[in-house]
C-alpha cells in the first residue's frame, strides 16, 4: 500500500509541475529535463507513468477534463430533468457549461488559474495531437449541449447556434487563457481586471470576477440580432427583428 501511495502521489506530483510549467512557458519551451528537476524525479519515472512529452500533457488535461465533463453532464441531466420535457433556457445551459468551467478557477484543487490559463493557451493554437485529443474528449459533451440550446432556441438556425457557440468558446478561451495582450492594448493591469481589494487569493478573486463579467457577455452575444446577410436582405422589403 505504501509503494502504491508514493508511485500515485510521484505521478500527482508530476502533473502538477508538468501543468504549472507548460502553462508558464508553452509546450514546446518546455522541456522534459525541466519538468523532471522541477518534480525531482529521473526521466524514467516520467517515462514509467506517461511514456512520452505529448501523453503527459494530455494526461494533464485528462484528469482535469474528464472531472469537468462530468460535471456538466450532470448539471445538464439535473437541468432537464427538472424542466420534465420543456425547453432550458438558454441562460441555464451557459451557465451549466460555461460556469461549471469558470469555478474551476477558485479551486486551487481543480488547478485553479493554472489549469484555466493553460486550457485557454492551449485551445487558442493547438497542435495536431493535442487537437485530436480535445475533439475526443469534448465529444459527448458539446453534442449533448447542443441539443439543448437546438431545443432551447427552436427558431433560430441551427447553423448560427453552432457559429454562436463556436463564438462563446473562442472568447471564453481568449478570456482564460491571461490578459497579456488584453494588458498592452488597453493598459489594464491584472489587478484591475481582478476588481477590488480581497483578503482572498488574487487567482480566486480573478476567476470569479471573470465570471461576472463573462457570462453576461456571453448570454449577450447568444441573444443578438440575427445576421441578415446581403443575399437574404435583398428579398425582404423590411429587416428582420427576430432577436435570440
């Protein structure tokens, strides 16, 4: 048993340096020697529990993903499960599939920042194996969810629900992924973006002000206008009004 408990708490160990390291510096610049001295351990106890550079950064993803993912399938079922057969609303399935992420940030035991920043970093210029690996991993839960916002916006294109929902993960990945170009183009500081003083930690503070301030964005753009397109608006002798 205690043999079991160090190789499980050494693999823990090494995920967690691995997470902290790759999201400071980026896949590539990271190297496995690195990842090694920063977890004292030899490169055979990396290669024992992972096998290779890009198995270990998917298992980073993994344990935190497979947690989340169930997660919102089980706000979802819940969800439905208390509407007994009527539509959500669309403001309940972002919040489900968006918020359960968001709060990841205030738990330093999901990975906090850490893992959201590295997510984001990640999701935003993926490479090819990583890519598959998301695809995979994401499957059940993006169709399941839209279903949900088809069901909840029966009016609406099912074409611009994706292109919406494409939309939401390309800002909410922007959004986690820091605030380093945010900060040259704006001028804001971290701090600013973190809102007032709090005794709690500054990473906790951020995550939940991000929240506050992303989801209401997010409902917005799912809510907007319809586009009317040249073509369509051509054949109409009055805009359309119809909002989502």
């Amino acid at each position: 048993m205690s043999d079991q408990k160090t190789t499980s708490d050494t693999r823990e160990r090494i995920l967690d340096v691995a997470e902290r390291l790759f999201m400071d510096n980026g896949y590539e610049a990271t190297s496995m020697r690195a990842i090694t001295s920063a977890a004292e351990v030899n490169l055979a106890a990396v290669n024992y529990h992972f096998g290779s550079k890009e198995a270990l950064l998917c298992e980073v993803f993994r344990r935190r993903l497979t947690w989340l993912n169930e997660q919102r399938l089980q706000a979802l079922d819940k969800l439905e499960a208390q509407a007994a057969g009527a539509p959500l609303k669309p403001s309940q399935i972002l919040e489900a599939f968006f918020g359960t992420l968001l709060r990841m940030g205030e738990d330093p035991s999901l990975g906090g920042m850490t893992f959201l920043r590295l997510l984001g970093r990640t999701l935003t210029e993926p490479a090819e194996f990583i890519r598959t690996f998301f695809a995979g991993e994401y499957a059940q839960v993006i169709d399941r969810y839209k279903r949900a916002l088809f069901r909840a916006l029966p009016d609406v294109p099912k074409a611009e629900i994706v292109w919406r929902l494409h939309f939401m993960l390309g800002a909410m990945s922007y959004a986690i992924a820091g605030t380093d170009v945010l900060q040259v183009v704006t001028g804001c500081e971290v701090g600013d973006l973190a809102g007032e003083a709090s005794c709690d930690d500054p990473d906790t503070v951020l995550a939940r002000r991000l929240a506050e301030r992303l989801m209401p964005f997010l409902l917005g753009g799912l809510r907007a206008p319809l586009p009317q397109f040249h073509e369509e608006a051509n054949k109409q002798k009055e805009p359309s009004s119809k909002t989502v």
